[in-house]
C-alpha cells in the first residue's frame, strides 16, 4: 500500500532529525526545490509540492544534502555493490553497464551526466538494482528518506535507467528526476522479451515519483511490464516530446494502482500497438489510455480466442485519424478476438479522439471482422468521434461506402450485444454496420437499435444487414433504421 502523506509537523521534525544517523532536514519538496537546496524547518512558500489523491500534505523529505566529495563511477560495474549516504552523491558520467546487483541506501543521491544511462542487465548476463528509500516516524509524524537520481548539469536532461530483458529495477521511495533524454526515449526505460506473446515484469515501483522527463517518463517496449506489487507511481513534468508512461498493448494489464499523472504535456497513458494482442486488460487507474495506431486483436502463437477486457470508467482514447486507426477485433477464422467493455450508469466506458479539437471521423472505430457469435460486451459504453476511413465496401445495406463507428462484418449473424451504447459526434456514412446474411434483416437490425442512442448523423444510425438472397430491401422499406 502506499503510505499515507500527513500534515507534517516541522518544528517537532527538526528536535528528531538530529538523532538520525543518516542525517536529515525537513524539505517541503522533495523533487522539485526552486533554490536548489533543501529546507530547514520552514516549508518554501515558492514550491509547488503536488499532494497525492487522498488530498493530504506530501510527507516531507528528510535527507540531508550530501556533503562529501562523493564518488565517481566506472562505466563497468560487474561486482555486487552498495551506495550509501556518505558516499554521496554517485556521478555517471557515461553509459555504465550493470552485471551485477547495486544495492541503494536510504538518501542516496546519484548524479548522471547529460544522456548518461546506467545499462541494468546486459542479455544473458543479470543485472539489479535495488533502490530502495524508506519512511520513518520523527516526533509523531513521517518522514521520507529517498533514493534519488539527478541531473550532474542542471542545464541537460540525463539518459535513462534502462533495463534489459535480464534485468530487475527494484525501487521504493525514490525519485527519478531529470532524466529521459531524446536518445535515450525515457527516464526509466524497460525491455521485455518480444513484442508478440508473455510479458516481463522487470520493474517494480513503489511509492516513485518520475519528475521533468525529456521524452517519456516510463517507457516499456516488447511487452515488458510492472510487477504485481507495483503501486503509487507518481509522474509530473513530462515534457511535449513525450508520455509520461509509454506500455505496449498486451502489458497495459500491469499498470500500477495508486497511478498519478499530473502537469504533463498530456496526463494520458500511451498504449503502443506494434504487433497484435492477445488476452490484456485495460484497468482503469483514473487516467486516459491513448492508442497510437490500429490495434489488432487476436493472438498469433497459437489458434484460439482473444479477449480484450476494458474495466468500467476507463476513457479510451484514439491518436490517429482515417484508415487504420481504431480496434481490429479478430485476425482470421482462426484467430479470433471479442471485447468485453461492461461498463456501469456510475462509470461509462468512452472510446473517443485524442486529438484536442476532437471531430466527428477522427478515428476508424471498432471492426469486428472475425469473432465469435457470443462472447463480446459493449455496455454503457460511449462511442465518439469515430467513423473515418475504414476501407471497407459493399456490406450490408445503407450507404456502399462503409465508414461507420462499429462495423459487423462477419461472416455470421451476430446476437445484439450493445446495451445503452451512445453515438456521439460520429463521422461517417453509417453510425452501425451489420454485414452478414439474415434470414431477417429489419427485426435484427431493429433489435441492435434498441436500447442504443444515436446521434442525428449520419442519417443512417443503423444499417440493415443483406437478407439470405444477399438483397435489400429498396423501395420496399428503407434500407437504415
């Protein structure tokens, strides 16, 4: 659990401090101090310290500034060692590579120079580090004694913590600040095993903050992923050159509880969709999940079923206009694909544009071209500015051009599984496509409709599917509910 942040008591704080071996003085900011030196009992009116969502003061950071010569690090670390206090602060100065387990004290400053990168695990060789800070109790009150990384020029944003597939970053009650230079594409960066398949959980975060990355704030590529025990990442700051986290669809299921996104360029989770995905699930951590491109859903290791499930509350968010963007659902007959997205009245689900003047046909929308007849969920669920290009043509009846916010088109009929979904905004010649051949098109086109809110346009919410004969109707009865 993340430990609660409590008013803190400074003037009691300062008759405790003096007891601690490690020394400390009470900071009111333990990121982002606008002197570049800590407080002394009195918090800095000029710093912005953020609270976390319980709404209570940050607890207040306790080390003291080092004071020592520090220490210079090769770029070679191949031998199990520790970093203490008194030995701060630790300068990379270059790429450094770790084959070895570093072990951090509470307090421990390391400063990286510009585009430096400490390397963690080099493949197959292992590589930790075990960064972990902790909370006391002073005079009643607590204090926080963090690991922290830092700019060597305050002027020039440091490389990255980058770990490999071989290796672990373990981290409790530090901060990362500075970092996520452009080369190095984030302050903290992971690699999983291949971008198709398992996942790697080789970062575990607790109780971490992320603060004026460069480029991203945390970047997983290859499916590489948080631990289970993951919780309270904080992340601020993050310039316009990046997200403050960047994960590849199928690892979003790991994303942290206690998740905070805050004075970033954008405070939004980007989801990238290089290769396709099997089982994941969108949890909702209270911030917007953006996806970067089409995200095809069906695995492709083995044949069988693939379920995107997407928690209530969650808003999806689409950065791509035009043909590609959107959900494929199903990659063929044989790798096929269903979204589970039931949503609640008190928590909607909403798919919607990134872009910030959202339009109607920003995006695709949801395919659903191979899939099973049962099985998907679309449940108090918002669709919006959906209904760009899709390439598709010549299913159902309506409009031939089938530019719609979900299309239907399989190769059999479908039960109605959309309940209470509103379209809204949509682009588009066709709100719903259904593409298949059934023996009665009105009844279950009307029985799609219903329970369902459509925005006046396009004029054809609903498109019948071709009857049996692969007709439709014409002049007999319209061709759109």
């Amino acid at each position: 659990m993340t430990t609660l942040r409590l008013p803190p008591l400074f003037a009691s704080l300062l008759v405790g401090c003096a007891a601690l071996a490690t020394g400390c003085v009470v900071d009111d900011d333990p990121s982002a101090d606008t002197d570049g030196a800590p407080e002394t009992g009195t918090p800095d009116p000029s710093d912005t310290d953020a609270v976390d969502d319980t709404g209570g003061e940050p607890v207040p950071d306790g080390c003291a500034a080092p004071t020592g010569p520090g220490t210079d690090v090769g770029t070679t670390l191949d031998a199990d060692v520790t970093w203490t206090a008194e030995g701060s602060p630790y300068r990379i100065a270059a790429t450094t590579y770790l084959t070895a387990t570093l072990t951090l004290e509470p307090c421990t400053v390391v400063e990286l120079a510009p585009d430096a990168r400490l390397l963690v695990g080099n493949d197959p060789a292992p590589g930790s580090v075990v960064a972990h800070g902790e909370i006391i109790e002073v005079a009643g009150a607590e204090v926080r004694l963090p690991v922290r990384f830092e700019r060597l020029d305050d002027a020039s944003p440091w490389g990255a913590i980058e770990v490999d597939v071989t290796g672990l970053l373990d981290a409790e009650h530090a901060d990362f600040v500075g970092g996520g230079s452009i080369n190095a594409n984030g302050a903290i960066v992971a690699w999983g095993a291949t971008p198709n398949g398992g996942t790697t959980p080789n970062l575990r975060l607790v109780d971490v903050t992320v603060v004026d990355a460069a480029s991203n704030g945390i970047y997983l590529p290859s499916r590489a992923a948080f631990t289970d025990d993951s919780d309270g990442v904080r992340v601020e700051g993050t310039a316009e050159a990046g997200f403050p986290i960047q994960v590849q669809a199928g690892a979003v299921h790991s994303l942290p509880t206690g998740l905070t996104l805050v004075g970033n360029a954008a405070d939004v989770v980007r989801v990238e969709t290089f290769g396709s995905v099997d089982d994941d699930t969108f949890p909702n951590r209270g911030v917007p999940l953006q996806i970067d491109d089409a995200l095809y859903l069906g695995t492709v290791d083995s044949d069988g079923l693939s379920t995107l499930t997407i928690e209530a509350g969650v808003e999806v968010q689409f950065a791509t206009g035009g043909a590609g963007s959107g959900i494929y659902i199903g990659l063929d007959d044989d790798h096929q694909g269903i979204i589970v997205a039931a949503g609640t009245a008190a928590a909607p689900i909403s798919f919607r544009s990134a872009e910030a003047a959202p339009a109607p046909g920003d995006w695709m929308g949801l395919y659903f071209r191979y899939t099973p007849t049962d099985g998907n969920v679309l449940e108090h669920v918002t669709i919006a500015h959906a209904g760009g290009t899709s390439g598709a043509q010549g299913f159902g009846c309506g409009p031939a051009e089938n530019h719609a916010s979900v299309l239907l088109l399989t190769e059999q009929p479908l039960a109605p599984f959309l309940s209470d979904v509103t379209f809204s905004e949509a682009g588009g010649d066709t709100q719903l496509i259904l593409g298949w051949l059934d023996e009665s098109p009105s009844a279950t086109a009307q029985a799609f409709a219903d329970g369902n809110t459509f925005a006046d346009a396009p004029a054809c919410h609903v498109g019948l599917p071709r009857g049996t004969d692969n007709g439709c109707p014409g002049d007999a009865e319209p061709d759109c509910l």
